[in-house]
C-alpha cells in the first residue's frame, strides 16, 4: 500500500499549511500582530504549532523525490524531456505572478523602488537565478536544482544500498545545515558567494528529497501501513505521535531535525483515516500549493500586513491568508490557462506547418 497520487497532492496541502502557520506566527514577538488566545507558559499555544511548520519544506522535498522516482521508473528515456516541461511550466507560474504582484502591483502601490526597483534584480528573479522581492522564492532556484539533479540521484538510489544512500545524505545535510546556518564560508565575491549559498540550501533540501524516494525503492511507506493497520488504534497512534513531536519540537527549537519530524508527520498522518470532507480539503488546497507558496508572503509581508494582521486572532488571520491566496491562485490559474491553450495553438500550427511541406 504505496503513497498514492492523491495521498501526495494532500499532503502537500498540508505542507503549504503550514508554510502559512510558519510565517505568519513563528514569532514570540507577537505583541503588535494579533491578540493570542491560549498560552504555555507565557508564549502562545500558536508559536509551537507554527514552529512544527519549519518541516513544510521538508514534507515538499520529500513527497517530490518520491514522485520523481515513480516518474524516473515508468520512462526513464523521456525523464528529462518531462522534467523540463515540468520546469518550463513552473517557470510560466512564477513569470505570471511576478508580473502580477511585483511589475503591477508594486509602481501601483508606490513601492516601485523595491518592486520592481533595479534591472539587475529583475533580471536575476526572472531567471530563477537569485530571486529577490519574495523571501519564500529561495526555494524556487533549490527545487529547479534537485529536478535537474533527480536523474543522477535516481540512478545511485537504484543502484546502490539504500543505508549507504542515506549516510552520505545525511552527512552531506550536515555540512550543508551548519554553512547555511552558521555562514562558515564567507566569500566577497558574488558568483563565490552565490555558488556556496545555492549549494547549501541544495544540501539541506536533497536529504528530504533522497528520504522520498528510498522510500518508495524500499517500500518502507507499505511496510509501516501494514503494521500500523494490524493495530486496533492506529487512528489514535497517529494523532498522539504528531502531538509528541509538537511538544518534542518545542522543546528543542532547531530547524535541524525538521526533516525528521517532517518524514515521521508524513506516515502518521497518512496511516490515519479521515473524513472525506477532510481529504477533499487538502486535496482541492494541493491543487494550488504552487501558488499559495509564490504569493502568500505579499499579503502578510510586504503589501498588505495590516490587513492581514488586521483580522487580530490567529484563526482569522490563517483563514484570511488562505481566502486571499486561493483567490489570487485563481486569476494566476485563469492567465496560466491562456497562455499554455496559446502554446499548444502555435505548436499544433507549426506541427501542421511541417506535415504540409
């Protein structure tokens, strides 16, 4: 009983949840954002649920390197042909709502300095190579890596064992979490500098990503599904081991064991049953996670943090930021659909074109 495609689409739905729960209230400055209502000791029940969110990206590496080895499984000889499709399309998402909320909205809401401000940010955003405006678009150029690199690291996973994988994962995650974090290397020089940044945060994002697919090469997801469904309270199992890493995590607040309790939120919550209502939730929110990742720190950072912050409890807030991305995921998913009917017009055009001549 593998992680079907719908099993992963929710669970990015949960992945992009937290995000939201991340950013907006990660802080323990809370003061002059919103009014808590429970507390643990002085600081607000919502900071450690926002906290366990720092495995969003974790969850997201995860379930894209289960997915791309299912992918590298069934047609090994077009992988890479669909890989850059798969890039070409993400990049159209992102070129939309780069216009959309850095070239329009930016001069409109007299921030035209910043957004789009110099040539040399625009031009390093529109190419993915050094994103700027968004600080949640670091993960754009990292994931853009990890698919280019899902080949190399497909064939070792197959090839060798899958322990020995995992070690070097690991060790390379090491090193990669203490550059990123700690900034050991340190260099003048921009493309240096530029080049150790993007292999850190590659580095921290492939163990994930590795864990995904060893995962599915060796069908660890069935074997703890099978166990688990054996178990006459598996529902109860799963809820009480999250709510052990909440209180584990908020206890030891590092980002470094994100990946672990992102991989360990991802069987326990899958191996409980839910309501349908419940999956076609997070199934209809992993339809525009995409988005809702690209967008949501304009609303509550740069544009429009008051009016975010304005609905003053946290569950307002989160369902505020959700209503406002999920519209906005909207009218990029109506200009997305234009432009690809628009693609596949002039490629049937120039195929006709062809066959005539």
């Amino acid at each position: 009983m593998e992680l079907t495609k719908q099993q992963i689409k929710i669970t990015k739905g949960i992945a992009i949840l937290f995000m939201l729960l991340l950013y907006l209230f990660c802080t323990k400055n809370y003061q002059d954002l919103y009014t808590p209502i429970l507390f643990i000791k002085g600081i607000p029940l919502v900071y450690y649920l926002a906290l366990f969110g720092d495995c969003c990206v974790a969850i997201y590496c995860f379930c894209s390197g289960y997915g791309l080895l299912i992918s590298y499984k069934k047609d090994r000889e077009c992988y890479f042909k669909n890989n850059l499709i798969r890039i070409g399309k993400l990049y159209i998402n992102y070129w939309i709502i780069l216009i959309i909320f850095v070239v329009i909205l930016g001069p409109l809401l007299g921030k035209a300095n910043s957004y789009p401000g110099s040539l040399k940010d625009f031009i390093l955003t529109f190419t993915g190579i050094d994103p700027a405006y968004n600080g949640a678009w670091w993960f754009f150029t990292t994931y853009i890596f990890l698919v280019l690199s899902s080949s190399i690291i497909n064939k070792a996973i197959i090839k060798h064992n899958s322990l020995l994988v995992i070690v070097i994962s690991f060790g390379f995650y090491i090193i990669s979490y203490i550059q990123r974090i700690k900034g050991i290397l340190v260099f003048e020089n921009w493309m240096f500098s530029w080049i150790v940044r993007q292999v850190a945060l590659w580095g921290t994002s492939q163990f994930p990503f590795i864990i995904g697919a060893v995962f599915l090469k060796e069908n660890i997801y069935s074997k703890i599904y099978n166990i688990s469904y054996k178990l006459k309270y598996k529902n109860l199992l799963g809820v009480f081991t999250i709510i052990v890493m909440i209180i584990a995590h908020g206890i030891i607040e590092t980002l470094f064991v994100a990946v672990f309790t992102g991989v360990i939120f991802i069987c326990a919550f899958n191996i409980i049953d839910k309501p349908k209502w419940v999956n076609n939730l997070l199934d209809y929110l992993g339809n525009h996670s995409t988005n809702m990742w690209l967008i949501h720190m304009f609303f509550y950072m740069i544009y429009f943090k008051d009016l975010v912050y304005g609905a003053k409890y946290s569950v307002l807030i989160f369902v505020w930021l959700l209503v406002l991305c999920i519209a906005s995921s909207y009218v990029v998913n109506f200009v997305y659909k234009l432009i690809i009917k628009l693609i596949n017009n002039l490629n049937l055009k120039n195929i006709n074109y062809v066959n005539s001549n």
